[in-house]
C-alpha cells in the first residue's frame, strides 16, 4: 500500500466519439487509470451543469467532459453549448472555490483512442497534484446529514476562539 | 386563554421582511386574529420564549417560521418550534434556501468577522471578538455560536411544508391563511406533506408577458446601464441577466413587467435540484459565439457568477457553500 492520493474523477463522454473513442483505446489494449470514471451521454450537450456540481458535492476531485471536436457534432452544434456552459461552470465552481483545474474539457472523435487516453492520464495526475477535495466530508463536519436531535458541533465556538 | 387554534411565527437569521408581508395581507389579517390565538410573534406581540417552552407539546396548530440557521439560537429555537408545534411552514427564502444570509457562505468565518469587526467603519481598536463565553466581574457571559456555514431550516429540523419567496407575495400568503382556515372548518385538506405552498411549479417566464424570440446576444448588460428597455421583448435577449428560467413562479412576474430582471427570489422550480445549474444551461443557450476566446470575453461581462446563480439560494445548492467557508480558510 503506498499513501499516493488517487482521485476521483467522474468523466462524462459523447455516445458517437468520446465514448467510442474509449471503446477504441479498450479494444486496442491502451491502459489508463482506473481513477475515472465514465458515463456516457448521448451528447455532451445533453451535460447540464447539474450533473458536474452533485458530481463535485458527492464526493468527486475531477470532472471530464469530452465532446466531437467544434463542427463535428452528431446533432449539428450542441458541443458549442457544451463549450459555452463549460466555460461558465468554470468561472462559477472558482468563485466556490473549486479550482478550474478540476474540470477539464476534452475534443475526441471515435478514432481518437489514444489521444484520449493521453488526455485522460494528463488530467489524472493535475487532479493528484491538486489534492483531494472531500466535500462530502465537509458538510458532513458542519452538521449536514447529521442526526436531527445531535447538539450541532461546536466548530463555530472554535472558529470563534480561534480569532480572539 | 381562548380555545381558538394557536399561531406562532418566529425569526431565525432574516431581515423581518417575511413579518411585514404577513402584515401586509391587509384586512384578511383580522382574518387570523379571528381564527387563530396568536401565541408569539416577537415582531406583533410581547410573549416569551420561557412561555412558549411552558406550553405542551405540539399545541401550536401553525407556525411560520423564516430565517436561516445563522447561530446556536436559531437552532435551538427552530427545534423548541417544532417540538412546540403540529404544522410547521419553512416560511420565505431565509428558511427555505438561505437567501441573502446565505451568501455569507462564499466567505471564510474569519473574512466575515473581519469585515464585521475590523474594517474602517468600525471603533474597536482592541480588535475585540465576540465569544460565546466572557467572563465579567459579575460571572460568565453567553453569546450563541456562530456557525462557520448557514443552513436551512429543513437541515435542522423536520418541515411539513415550504413557503419561497423573499418575501412571499402578500396575496399568496392570504390564499395559505384561507386555505388553513377552510381546513380548519373542515372545507378543504391539507396539501401532502413536504409541499411547497403559496406558489406554482412553473417557472417565472411562464407568467411573463413579454415576447420571446429566438434569444442571441453578445454581451451581458446591467440594467442600470441599458438607455432604453424594449417593453415588449423578453429581457435577457436584450442581453439582461434575468433569472426567469429557473425561477419558480407564483409572484406574477412583478419584477420583469416593470423591467427589472427577475433576481430569483422564488427559488427553484419544480424539478430543479440546483437552481445555479439550471441558469447556466439557460445563459448558454443564449450567448452567440462558438468561439473560445469570444465565448470569455462576453462572459467577462457577467462579472458575478456566483452571485448571479445562488444570490437567494447557495445555502440549498448542490455544494451548499464555498471552500472557505467549509475549511475556514
């Protein structure tokens, strides 16, 4: 057993070039990582924001979102909407205090295997040397799901102290 | 003591803006003077916290409370509430998703305290901080604990039904207490518990008059900067930040007939598990570049983010709160 942090990366991929593009890299016999895993969506445009933000709130350290490359798109331009939401996830998650490191957009068409596996082990080792993010734990510490009738923790009474 | 049904509202981390709507229903107040016995209501009325906690459980018939859970008070007052109380209402965005007070949560406890006790406008050069235990010459003084994250009522405490809004419309707020009233008259039934009452499941664009186009702009402006509003046509074609999308209807959509953007003050929709979420896949939509570099510039003009998506509802958001105020960095 070694103490290297291994992320969790949540990846969300394109059903006609990402995903295949990962099926490729499988058949081909590339490795990559076993910290990402894939979800397949008809479409990156199909990728609300919603997704990325219960992904970082469940407990994710990276989210990838890989689309066909701008002008290829199966349903002619939702990947634009993707890279425009995805510009703007970026913004907010950083004003949240979530680094824009951690999410990471990606253009693979179904040939693209390897090239897609290189962007993967890339991102992996970003979101390693990141950190890990441990929100779930966070809110945990504050009282969320917590028992009902527990006394609410006393980190405030210490974070008080701590500034006297 | 009058055998009527009893009524209580409260106020956790708020503004009191929630009391003066309820105060607002005019002359159906009397309304519920003449059904109900009010039994604390700090803002109207003198009672005590000590008379409430001499009351038997769950004797109060409905209580509206609103605000946040800011401190140990508001906690401990939420749940002496609910044990005191049948029908408990998360009364207005406070309660419900944390609204104003819950924009503390992008901040780190130790920049809320600085600004609150160390900044240019403050006399206290011994950069005094509050603690939750003093000791005087006279013994020990208690302050409640401020909690580093604000949250909702419903995190705290069981809530039987939720009432949005900042403040919830006044018109709606008659309709509840009618409603209440026929059920107390055997008239009509409680709503299913867990239900969001005085408000509808659409979204505010659904009540909106204004025209909506095929929507394409290439910047974002402030209202305050714009010369000339068009009337007719939906607000952000014309490239304002309205919140409409997203936002639950019920209030009438006051705020765009008047040309104000909708600032999201009803919350999420039905079916809306971030409202943040969903107004970035709406503002997407509508901007009109596929190119990366254009795609920030017209983004830069949309300074906020953050504040723009969970101005009323961060505390209830997926992530809830920033990082440092999580880590108290």
């Amino acid at each position: 057993m070694t103490d290297i942090f291994e992320p969790i990366i949540v990846g969300f991929t394109c059903n006609w070039c990402s995903y295949r593009a990962a099926d490729a890299a499988g058949t081909g016999r590339t490795k990559y990582p076993p910290n990402i895993r894939l979800i397949r969506l008809m479409c990156s445009g199909r990728l609300d924001p919603t997704f990325v933000f219960k992904a970082f709130a469940k407990g994710a350290d990276g989210v990838m979102v890989a689309g066909c490359h701008p002008g290829d798109c199966h349903y002619v331009e939702q990947n634009y909407k993707t890279m425009r939401r995805f510009h703007m996830m970026q913004r907010t998650l950083e004003q949240l205090g979530i680094e824009p490191g951690r999410i990471k957009l990606v253009w693979a068409s179904a040939a693209e295997g390897n090239l897609l596996v290189k962007q993967m082990v890339g991102f992996i080792d970003e979101v390693r040397a990141l950190g890990p993010l441990n929100w779930p734990k966070w809110q945990a510490e504050h009282g969320y799901y917590a028992e009902m009738d527990e006394n609410p923790r006393s980190v405030g009474a210490k974070a008080m102290e701590e500034q006297a | 003591m009058s055998d009527k049904p009893k009524f209580a509202m409260y106020w956790a981390a708020s503004c009191g803006g929630c009391e003066i709507a309820v105060l607002n229903i005019n002359e159906k107040i009397l309304d519920v003077d003449a059904n109900f016995d009010v039994v604390f209501w700090p803002l109207a009325m003198d009672a005590k916290v000590k008379d409430v906690e001499a009351m038997p459980d769950k004797s109060i018939l409905l209580t509206l409370f609103n605000g946040g859970m800011r401190n140990s008070d508001n906690v401990a007052m939420a749940k002496l509430m609910r044990q005191k109380s049948q029908i408990l209402v998360s009364f207005g965005s406070c309660a419900t998703e944390g609204c104003i007070p819950g924009l503390a949560n992008l901040s780190s406890m130790k920049e809320l305290f600085d600004t609150a006790y160390q900044t240019i406008t403050t006399d206290n050069p011994q950069n005094i901080r509050p603690q939750v235990k003093t000791p005087v010459l006279e013994g020990e003084l208690h302050i409640p604990e401020f909690f580093p994250v604000l949250r909702t009522l419903d995190e705290v405490v069981d809530v039987d039904y939720y009432m949005p809004g900042c403040p919830p419309e006044s018109h709606q707020i008659a309709a509840v207490v009618a409603l209440v009233v026929d059920v107390l008259h055997g008239k009509a039934a409680l709503p299913p518990k867990g239900s969001v009452i005085g408000a509808g499941g659409s979204t505010v664009c659904d009540e909106c008059p204004r025209t909506r186009n095929v929507k394409t702009i290439k910047k974002f402006v402030r209202v305050q900067d714009v010369e000339v509003i068009d009337p007719q046509m939906c607000l952000l074609e014309q490239g304002i930040p309205c919140n409409g999308p997203a936002t639950r209807s019920g209030c009438g959509a006051l705020c765009p007939k008047a040309s104000a953007q909708c600032i999201g003050c009803y919350g999420p929709a039905d079916d809306v598990p971030d409202f943040g979420a969903r107004l970035m896949t709406a503002f997407s939509s509508v901007i009109d570049s596929n190119d990366p570099a254009e795609i920030d510039r017209i983004l830069d003009t949309l300074p906020d983010p953050a504040g723009q998506f969970y101005r009323f509802n961060l505390a209830k958001s997926l992530l809830r709160a920033a990082r440092p105020a999580w880590r108290n960095e």
